[in-house]
C-alpha cells in the first residue's frame, strides 16, 4: 500500500464513524454515485459480511463526504494529458489558433 491509499482508507475509515456505517457500506454506497457502468464485487467470506454490504444499499452519503471521497481518490493522469489540456498544448493542437482566440474574447 502507498501513502496515498492508506490516506483513502482513513477517509473512508472517518467517515464511517461520522454517519454510523461501516468502511465497507460507506465504500459501497460511494461507488453507486460513481458515473458509468460500476459493478463492485462482493468479497464477503460470512454471511454477516454479505448483510453488511448489501445494507449499503440503503444509505445516501452527504454530498461533503462524497466531495472528499472524489477528490482523495481523484488520479492525475500526468503527461501527456496535462500537456495537452493546457493552453500550450491546446496552441499547438490548434496550430496556433488557440492563443488567437483567447486574444479576441470579450471580457
């Protein structure tokens, strides 16, 4: 594990205890809001492991806690995507066109 996923688990971890939900319910229910198509599987050994999850479907997260959850968990994608989404990078895949524009915009 790296510094940053035990920084994750510790915010899960926190805000368990502040709603009363185990880690697994408040990973569980975070990832339901997660855009796309998310499937978690279920590693649950006893069945009391498997209740505990399944209840997470019945919690709602506050939009803070979820806030905290996206951006601890956020990735920088690095290089090339900071590149290119930057307005050097933008320039260049424009042909120039980009600073251009910027110049004429209204204020």
């Amino acid at each position: 594990m790296n510094e940053r996923n035990i920084a994750i688990a510790r915010l899960v971890v926190d805000i368990a205890k502040k709603t009363g939900c185990t880690p697994s319910q408040v990973a569980l229910a975070w990832l339901r809001t997660r855009p796309g198509s998310i499937v978690p599987i279920l590693g649950a050994r006893r069945l009391s492991q498997l209740r505990d999850n399944l209840n997470s479907l019945d919690i709602t997260l506050p939009e803070e806690h979820l806030r905290k959850l996206d951006e601890a968990s956020r990735i920088d994608l690095g290089f090339p995507h900071n590149f290119l989404t930057g307005p050097i990078g933008r320039d260049r895949l424009l042909g120039g066109l980009y600073s251009r524009m910027a110049e004429h915009r209204e204020p």
